[in-house]
C-alpha cells in the first residue's frame, strides 16, 4: 500500500512542478511544426508523468539500502 502513496504522491509533486503545463505549450509545437499527431505528442508526454511516479519507488528502495547521508531540509537550515 505504501508504494501506491508514493506513486500517488509524485504525480502530485510532477502536477506541480509543472510537466502538465509544459505539455500544454510544447504539443502545439509538436504538431505545428514537427508534424506529430495529437496521439503521439500525448504519448511523449503521457510516458513522462508515468515514469517519474515508478522510478520514484526505486528510489526510495535505494535510499533505504543506501542510508540516506543528509535529509533535504538540510540543505536550507544553514
């Protein structure tokens, strides 16, 4: 159940930074000047925000094997 939040939660986090609003700018150029169909620019982009969410779970995975060295909030505290 764990690696479904953190799925669900990195969508959330792609949603934010911005990937669903590059896809709206850039697929009209794709079509417009590259000739793409409107299926494959939503391909292009639909594969983006499904690999993002997985490759996450590994990830965290690899975190765990690793030990984390410094937390993120780390980096601002100083």
């Amino acid at each position: 159940m764990r690696k479904y939040i953190t799925v669900f939660a990195s969508f959330v986090i792609m949603l934010c930074i911005g990937s669903v609003y590059a896809w709206s700018i850039i697929a009209s150029e794709l079509i417009e000047k590259f000739r793409f169909s409107v299926s494959q620019s939503q391909m292009i982009f639909g594969t983006q925000i499904a690999i993002f969410p997985v490759t996450m779970i590994f990830v965290g995975q690899l975190g765990k094997r690793i030990k984390h060295k410094f937390h993120f909030s780390e980096l601002f505290s100083r």
